[in-house]
C-alpha cells in the first residue's frame, strides 16, 4: 500500500529515513555512541532507527535535536500558508469551551 502522494509503502519510507538519519549521523562524524552521549538515547535505538527506520516518537526527537534538526522536525507540522485573502481575515478559529460553559443552566423538575 503506497502512502497518498508517494509511491513509497510505509515501510520503504521508513527504511528510507532510516538510511538518510545514518547519513546525516556521518556527514556530522558522529559515532552512535557520541549521538547516544548527545543525545541521550541508546545506542540500540539509534542502531535499530538506521536499520529500520522504527524508534519512539521521544527517541527520534531527541536525535534530531542532537544532530541539529530540531527547527526540521518543527516545521513537519507547521502552519499551512493562507490560500487566499479571506483565509487571513478570517477569524481564528477556537476550539474548547463554549462561551456560555460557565454559566449553569437552570433545570426544571
């Protein structure tokens, strides 16, 4: 099964990022004990990531910010760009508790 937009099954891809953090680990000359003693994550983990691309959403972020791809990871997630003019002035959009969730409610019995 290929991910939408890509031609890469999951597990191509994570073999992928797995093969490109190794390559990142060694264009730094980091060892895996020295991205271990960086960033404090074993250095099995590093292992098993660069191998299969598998680790902890923690672990993978702690190496990142240990290889200097913290402000990478960020933007993953980031802002999508206004489309238009009216997506700008449009108001935010809150989500959490209605304007009236304080007020109780009176109940008739």
């Amino acid at each position: 099964m290929a991910i939408i937009g890509t031609p890469f099954t999951p597990g191509t891809l994570l073999l992928r990022l797995g093969s490109r953090a190794r390559r990142r680990r060694l264009g730094l000359a980091l060892t895996r004990r020295a991205l271990s003693e960086r960033s404090g994550v074993p250095e099995a983990t590093i292992k098993r990531f660069e191998n299969t691309g598998e680790a902890g959403s923690r672990a993978l972020t702690m190496m990142l910010a240990a290889m200097g791809l913290a402000d990478d990871l960020e933007r993953l997630f980031g802002e999508p760009p206004p489309n238009s003019v009216d997506d700008v002035l449009r108001p935010e959009r809150r989500r959490g508790l209605r304007a009236d969730a304080g007020v109780r409610r009176r109940t008739t019995r």
